[in-house]
C-alpha cells in the first residue's frame, strides 16, 4: 500500500510545482523568443540588453524585458507570453485574456511599461536629451488574438511576428537632435550582470520589493488613498455602476477592484 501511495505522492507533489512555477516558466519563454527575434536586428545600429533591472530614486529597481538602443530611438519592450483573445485598452487598470471560456485578469501592460519608461528616464537623466524618441512596445505571442476596439496612442501593441517589421519601421524616423548615445549605451551598460549569482540575488530582491510594494498599497487602499499618487479615494459613478476610483481623475485613473 506504501509502495502504491509514494509515486502517487510524488505526482501529486511534481504537479503542484508545475502549476506553481508555470506563470514564471511562460513568462521566460516568451521573453526567449522575443530575444531570439532581436538578436537578428543589425547589430551595428542597434544594441540589445535582457533583463535589465533600472534602479530608483526609492532605492528599488524595475525589471524591464527588453532595451533596445539605436541612434534614431530608445525601443523599451514588455513580453505578454499569453494565448487567447486578449481584451484591454489604454485607460482600463485591468486587461483580460479569455480562453476555453476562462477568464483571466493581468494588469495593463501599457501602464507598466510606462512605469518601466519613466525608470529608464530617471535613471538615464541628463543622458537623455527630452526629445530622444521613446517607443513603448508590448508583445504578445502570435497565439493571441488583440480584440481592442479603439487604436493605441501611449504604445504599439504587436504579436512576435510584427515585431521586427515594427522597429524597422520606427527606426527609419531619423532623429536628428543631439547625439548622447554614447554616453546613453555606457550607462545602461553598467547596469549588466555578467554573474549567475548576482542575478539570481538581484531577481529575489526584487521579487521580495514587490510583494512588499503590494502589502502598503493594500494597506493605502484600506485608508482611502491611492496608490499610484497618494490622493483621496472616492466613490464615482460610470455607466456601469458605482465604484471606488481616484479623486485626482482624469490626471489619475487608479480604480478600486473587488
């Protein structure tokens, strides 16, 4: 009976880490490919960096996918590896994924690629002349199906497959303001992590940073104040009802969820 029960166990047990580590593992092969996409651009105009984590004036650090670098713009990407019809637009908190009739919610990739820009421009400071053209790119994979009805203004959002096609096509925008990319290239080029376990340590600091970052933004939501600007919460009312949204809006949309 013992003998029969330990493989049981064991499936059991492998089973639970799959379905534990599944998001992070879909999130990493998404981001693989998107690296393999870029890595065919001429390497002569542009330059690519994985996984760079962009500290802040808070002392904590932003995790960005993909910084391309080039001398007609500065391509900022976050990879969405998920399947299915893919519901959203720029001004929603929320986005949601359908399929086989499940629904699922994940937070505006628009907005956190914003965040991952606005890290880049402070750290970057007087390296970045203010008009250097900054793309915000979401990519989703060729799986999914875009289903927004209205054109995006604050980003472009692809599948892989447009992907390239897209920044060739934004790179033949020829800047023509003053050259730093030099100095741009060699400060985000010391932020590199040539070590497996500085990156590993990094990546967990991180981690622990936004599950902290979560409790106090729980904990503001409970006393009425938004976590995004630290104005009052309020009740207001939309054209689906009532609900708890900022009272800083249109300047802030933060929206109260369950």
């Amino acid at each position: 009976m013992i003998a029969t029960m330990i493989p049981l166990l064991l499936l059991l047990a492998f089973s639970l880490l799959l379905k534990a580590s599944y998001p992070k593992l879909k999130g990493m092969v998404g981001e693989s490919r998107v690296k393999k996409l870029l890595s065919k651009l001429d390497k002569g105009s542009y330059k690519l960096w994985n996984d760079l984590y962009i500290p802040n004036s808070k002392q904590n650090t932003s995790q960005v996918d993909h910084v391309l670098l080039s001398e007609n713009g500065l391509f900022v990407l976050e990879t969405k590896n998920y399947a299915g019809w893919i519901f959203g637009n720029e001004n929603s908190r929320n986005w949601t994924q359908v399929i086989y009739k499940q629904k699922e919610k994940f937070y505006n990739p628009i907005w956190q690629n914003h965040g991952h820009i606005q890290a880049l421009k402070e750290y970057l400071q007087e390296e970045l002349p203010n008009d250097f053209p900054i793309y915000s790119i979401i990519v989703f994979s060729n799986e999914a199906t875009l289903k927004n009805d209205a054109s995006f203004e604050k980003a472009i959002v692809i599948q892989n497959k447009q992907l390239l096609a897209t920044i060739k096509k934004l790179y033949s925008n020829p800047y023509t303001g003053p050259s730093r990319i030099d100095h741009i290239r060699d400060k985000l080029a010391s932020l590199e992590i040539t070590s497996l376990k500085e990156k590993k340590q990094t990546a967990k600091k991180h981690v622990k940073q936004i599950k902290s970052d979560l409790k106090d933004n729980k904990q503001k939501i409970k006393k009425n104040i938004c976590p995004c600007c630290g104005s009052k919460l309020v009740k207001r009312r939309g054209k689906n009802g009532s609900f708890t949204g900022c009272s800083s809006f249109p300047k802030c949309r933060f929206t109260k969820t369950g």
